[in-house]
C-alpha cells in the first residue's frame, strides 16, 4: 500500500514541480523576448493552461484511429501558443518563443522528476 502512496506522491510532486520550472523558464523566454506584461504570476497561469490544454486535447483525440494522436499533438501545440499568447497578451511570434522554453523546461522537469520518483522507490525497497 506505501508503494502505491509514495506513487501517487510523487505524481502530484511532479506535476507541480513540472508547473514551477516550466512557469520560471517561461518567465525568463518572456523577458528574453521583450514581452512587455511579463510575470511570474502570468508565466504560473501560461503554464498551467498550456499543460491543461494539452492533455485535454491529447486525451480527446487519442480516440480516433490513425491519425489521431498527430491530430491532438498539432492541435494541441497551436492551442498551447494560444494560451500563452492570452496569458502574456502579446504576438504570435513572441508566444512560440515562449513556448519553445516551456518544451526545455518540461523535458527537464520530466527528468528530474523520474529521477527522484525512481530513487523514492529505491529508497522503499530498502525498508
């Protein structure tokens, strides 16, 4: 049962952790790219609606056969740009930018996370 807990744990400590580092690194991309209302809070609101975005739409078109999963990453991409560019209020350009820095930030965050998620559990075994 303790495996499972930890398990449950460790997702919910990734994705905030994912949130936290994808909303710095586009914070910094906004400040790169001149945004002009550019914040953190508003790089923790991008971040949490580009990711909501994009697992909605990738569950939603998951289900057609084929194509479906190309589908959702493209449709999923363009509304994750759109979000941002909501988010920060500026260009199209600016918000690619944007989320260019978030894909860095949820690959590393991804890693980290898999990294201490796979040492809690080797951490449990030894218990």
């Amino acid at each position: 049962m303790s495996i499972f807990m930890g398990f449950g744990v460790g997702i919910i400590f990734v994705f905030i952790f994912a949130v936290v580092i994808g909303a710095f690194f586009m914070w910094i991309a906004a400040k790169i790219a001149r945004v002009e209302r550019s914040s953190f809070g508003r790089a923790i609101v991008a971040a949490i609606g580009s990711s909501f975005v994009s697992l909605l739409v990738a569950f939603l078109f998951h289900w057609i056969p084929l194509l479906g999963n190309l589908i959702g990453f493209i449709v999923g991409l363009f509304l994750s740009i759109l979000v941002i560019k909501a988010a920060f209020d500026t260009s199209f350009g600016k918000a690619l930018l944007v989320w260019t820095f978030d894909i860095i930030a949820k690959i590393v965050s991804v890693i980290i996370g898999t990294i201490l998620v796979a040492s809690s559990f080797a951490f449990l075994s030894l218990l």
